[in-house]
C-alpha cells in the first residue's frame, strides 16, 4: 500500500481521489466539538438548531470536516512528508449535515525543488471535499514539503524505522 508519495512522483495536473469516504455521525461531530471546546450550539443542540437556523438541524463544525478531508489526503500526498508548510486558504463553501458522506480529493497545482537542500522540494496542492451528492463543502490549499526519493533511500526507503522481528 502506498503511504503518500516522493517529490518526483508528483505531476502537476494530477488528481488523486481519496478513498473511502467517511459519513459522518453526530457522535464523530460531538466529539470534534468537545475535544476541541467549540460549544457553539449550532452543532451541539437539536433544539437550538430546529428553533433558530436556517438550516433546521444541526450544521457540523467545518474544522472537523476539514481535519477529515487533510487525514483523506495522508496516503496520496503528505504520507512522506518531511513538514506541512502553509495552509494557503480554507473555504467551507456548503454546510454538512449528521449523515452526509464526505469524498475527498486533491490536485497538484505547482510544484518546486528547494534552493536550500537538493533532497526535497515543495508541492502545492487543493484538495476539496464534496457530498454524497458532488456538493463541495469544503476546499482548502496547502504547501507540503515532501522528500526526493534520495532522501528516502538514505534513511530506510519506503518503511523507515521497521524492526525486524526477533526469534
């Protein structure tokens, strides 16, 4: 199984389709809420929700679905990577609702070697996630600095750090 990928495995026009999606349960979306301690009533109170929104029901926190969508793209593009760099922008441009499937998937934009170490370089990337339905939800932009296959090679090639078993 592939975990994320080398600088020059990376096209730029490619598009990688995360799979599988995940649906989301308003057990996953409470939880979000209280880990990170964000009680807005709109995700967490039916009753609120029903009485005041547009939407009559509960919205799920758009950082929960974003932090979905970044772990979708894990093994197609930043499994290897060396650092996240930047997220360049985030747009929740739909709300997600308990029970809605989340698909995602990302595209290459640019790629860039570095100036500075000629063993990585740079990939810059979208990635979007949409419904069940092909409704976009959510889009976001990121640089993601990823290693050269030389880097890889010098330091234990596609599994870095795996024991041997013993006995």
């Amino acid at each position: 199984m592939q975990f994320g990928r080398y600088f020059e495995e990376f096209e730029i026009g490619a598009v990688y389709k995360h799979w599988p999606g995940k649906t989301v349960t308003e057990y996953d979306d409470h939880l979000f809420c209280l880990l990170t301690m964000n009680h807005h009533p709109l995700h967490l109170d039916a009753h609120y929700a029903e009485e005041t929104t547009d939407f009559k029901r509960n919205v799920v926190v758009g950082n929960y679905i974003y932090s979905l969508l970044l772990g979708m793209s894990v093994p197609d593009v930043s499994g290897k990577a060396i650092a996240n760099l930047e997220v360049e922008s985030l747009r929740h441009t739909k709300p997600t609702f308990h029970g809605d499937t989340i698909y995602g998937e990302t595209e290459v934009l640019d790629k860039t070697e570095s100036k500075s170490k000629d063993d990585r370089g740079v990939v810059y990337v979208e990635t979007r996630g949409y419904k069940q339905d092909g409704t976009v939800v959510c889009t976001f932009r990121r640089k993601v600095m990823v290693p050269k296959r030389s880097y890889g090679d010098t330091r234990g090639g596609e599994q870095p750090g795996r024991p041997v078993p013993v006995g």
